[in-house]
C-alpha cells in the first residue's frame, strides 16, 4: 500500500463543516452541525481531526467529563479512508490528550451491531464494562466500554509521541 502522510490536529472552529461532512455518511443517527458547534464552544480542545493532503478525512470528539474521566463522543474516518490506521491514530491520539489533561480513565459507548468499532477500542486496551439497553434511538443497545490509563509522570512518553505532530503510516 502507498505511504500515508496523515496530520493528526486539534480542529478549528472553520473545520467543522468538513468534520459534519464526515459524520453525515458515517452513521444512521446524526449529530446537527449545530449541536457540534455548541459542543465546540464549550469544548473547544477537545475536537481532533485527521488530515490527509489538506483535506479532513477524520476527526474524534472526547471530553473531560470530570477532571479525571474523560469521554469519548464520537468517532469516525471517512469510508475512502478506513482500514489505513486512521481510527486507530485518532483514538490513541484523543486518550493521548485526555491523559495530559489529567483522566485516569476514559469511557466510550457503542452499538453492539458495531464489529469494526469495538475491535478497535478492544486493540486499544478498552474492556466491556457493562450494556445499556435500547441506549439509541433505533432501539439499539450499547456497550459501554472503559480503558484505565497510567497515573502522570513527568518525561514519561505516553503512547506515541509524534501524535498531533505528522504521522506516516505505511
Ligand atoms: C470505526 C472506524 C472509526 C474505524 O476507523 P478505521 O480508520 O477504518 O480504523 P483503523 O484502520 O485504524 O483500524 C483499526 C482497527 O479497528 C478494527 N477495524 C476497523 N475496521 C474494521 C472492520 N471493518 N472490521 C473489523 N475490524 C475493523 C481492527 O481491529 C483494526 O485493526 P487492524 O487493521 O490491525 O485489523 C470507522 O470504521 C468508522 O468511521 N466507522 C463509522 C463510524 C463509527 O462507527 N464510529 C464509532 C462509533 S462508536
């Protein structure tokens, strides 16, 4: 397969019309671009996309929900776009994130139906944790899935260190 030169980032305000792009063909339940935005507001750092060539092909939300519990919101890699290692660099890069901010665990729910999804989280170290029936307005019922993270130390690289710097991934 052909190299790769993936930048992963915080988003800006302007980019989340081509963040919404993304999310628009990667679910069956949507999130308005409005409500995106109002999360952007009061989470401004917690937005990171993935560019490829200039263009967003990628982004994940996760927020501090307390100062020590962070949340993944939303996730997703456009279809061109999956199977590279994209979600699995957004992932790590969002846990990245929430650590420095201080999270000792994050947590995360998704659709039993999603294989693709929890095989990622699975490889990155989440456990299924619990199941919240009909958690989706579908009736769908999700998993919740939690990964425990090493207390902060001081000089001590956490996962990859060239996250939210320029990848190459092969
Ligand atoms: C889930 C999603 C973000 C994965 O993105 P991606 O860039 O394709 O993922 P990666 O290439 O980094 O794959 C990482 C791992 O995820 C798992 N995975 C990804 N796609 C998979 C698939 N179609 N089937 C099975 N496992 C899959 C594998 O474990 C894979 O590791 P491997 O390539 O070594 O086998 C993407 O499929 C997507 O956007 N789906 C729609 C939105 C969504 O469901 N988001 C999650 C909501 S909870």
């Amino acid at each position: 397969m052909a190299t790769l030169t993936v930048n992963i980032r915080k988003a800006r305000y302007g980019d989340i019309p081509a963040l919404h792009r993304v999310e628009r063909v990667s679910f069956t339940e949507h999130y308005p671009m409005s409500f995106m935005e109002e999360i952007y507001m009061t989470h401004p750092n917690s937005f990171l996309v993935a560019e490829l060539d200039g263009v967003i092909v990628g982004y994940v939300i996760a927020v501090l929900r307390t100062p020590s519990v962070g949340h993944i919101l939303s996730v997703a890699v456009a279809p061109p776009y999956r199977r590279r290692g994209i979600g699995r660099m957004l992932v790590e890069a969002a846990v990245e994130d929430l650590w420095k901010r201080g999270a000792s665990k994050v947590q995360l729910e998704v659709r039993v139906s999603n294989r693709p999804a929890r095989s990622l989280y699975r490889s990155l170290g989440f456990k299924t944790t619990g199941i919240i029936p009909a958690y989706y307005r579908d009736g769908e019922s999700a998993y919740t899935m939690v990964r425990h993270l090493p207390p902060p130390r001081k000089n001590l690289a956490y996962t990859h260190p060239n996250y939210l710097g320029n990848n190459t991934n092969t």
